[in-house]
C-alpha cells in the first residue's frame, strides 16, 4: 500500500513544509520493510510522527528546560537512566552535551568521550547510541558510526526508521493490536502515550477510507475494461 501526499497531510497536518520531500523516502522504506497494511502503517505513522516532530525534529538537541528533564524521568520506567537524572535536572538544563553524557554515555555502545552526544537520537524514530548506529548501517549498508548524519537525511531517517521497525518486531506487534508494547520498545517508556494513540486512530481512519474509495473504483474500472473487449 502506497501513501499519498494527501493521505500523509491528513494525518500529520505539521507536516505541510516537507511532506512533499518525505513521501517517496517513507513509501521506499515501508515497501522494503514490509510495512505494508493499513495497520501496520497506521502504527508506524503514529509511531515515527510523535517521534520527529511531523518530521521536522531528525536530531535530538537535548537543550531541554529542568522542567522537560524531569517530566521525561518520570515517565520513564523504574531504574532508567532518564530517571536517574531527575535529581541533577537543574545542573544539566539546557547544556545538550552535559545531558546526552549523562543519559547516553558508557552505554548502548557508546564507550568515547562525546559519544553520547555524537550519537544521540537521529532520524524518525530517533536512532540512539554508537551500538544502534552500527547495526543500523550494516542493515542498510551504511557506515553510520563513521557518518551519523546520514540519519538527517530524508532517505536515511525514514529507512532507518523502517529498518528499526521490522528488526524489533514491530510489524508483528502491529498486527497484534499491541500498540503499548511498540511505545515501549521505540521510546523505553510510554512518554507521549495518548497522543500516539490519537495519531495512531487518526491514521487508521484515513487508510480505512483510502481503501474503501479504492475498493469503490474497483468494480467500474473493470466493467468498462470488459466493454472495451465487447
């Protein structure tokens, strides 16, 4: 199934400025990915737009207020380093690279100094650390530790989006109805919960109504196709 500019706008209004620019990227990926029914995309639409922004946010700047800091700590699980680091909120306010250490650093494959903030959350679905990156880019033949901001990129946000989708599981979750579970798996939590269900419900809506049109079509398209042969 294919996405419209249309179909897109529909569901991520914000997405006006670029929709245009995303759109093959995002058909190329979900076609390559197997993201390929109206619940599946629904979900993944919902999923990639809260995470960037209407695809307006492909990096992560992590020049958050005290306030976001501990908002994002206490809606993260229980023993989560984002909850560890309520306590030093007002320290790391506003200073991208303090944070990205404090979150990031010694884990997920980042073992540099710097390397929290250097491979911080990229593209749709917001990629994190050097260890995400390097099996991202040898799934999508890339050298993504060497080149991070490839994930900026149209083509590289979304196929990494799409490549994290289906390398998780995300497809079979989809189809499951369990869209909680894919919050917890993209975000570590469930930051953002109701409005990626609204996304979701809104997404699902459109498609269902695409189809429906498409489906409607169908039936005349063929009778004067038969005709033609009378």
């Amino acid at each position: 199934m294919l996405l419209n500019e249309q179909q897109l706008l529909q569901i991520l209004p914000d997405a006006r400025p670029v929709a245009g620019i995303f759109l093959p990227a995002l058909n190329q990926a979900m076609q390559r990915y197997r993201v390929d029914s109206c619940v599946r995309l629904a979900a993944f639409l919902a999923q990639v737009g809260y995470e960037s922004g209407s695809f307006r946010r492909l990096a992560e700047n992590l020049s958050y207020s005290a306030q976001r800091i501990r908002q994002l700590g206490e809606a993260s699980a229980p023993g989560s380093r984002w909850r560890s680091l309520v306590p030093m909120a007002d320290q790391l306010a506003h200073n991208p690279q303090a944070l990205a250490e404090a979150a990031y650093g010694g884990r997920l494959g980042n073992d540099v100094a710097g390397d929290g903030y250097r491979y911080r959350g990229r593209g749709l679905i917001q990629l994190t650390g050097k260890g995400r990156y390097r099996l991202a880019g040898q799934g999508l033949g890339q050298d993504l530790v060497a080149a991070p901001q490839w994930l900026e990129t149209p083509e590289g946000a979304a196929l990494s989006a799409a490549w994290f989708w289906a390398d998780n599981g995300l497809n079979e979750l989809a189809d499951a109805g369990r869209f909680s579970q894919i919050t917890r798996r993209i975000n570590g939590g469930l930051n953002g919960a109701q409005e990626r269900l609204l996304l979701r419900d809104r997404a699902a809506t459109v498609l269902a109504q695409a189809t429906l049109a498409q489906a409607a079509v169908l039936p005349i398209a063929s009778h004067t196709t038969m005709e033609s042969y009378a």
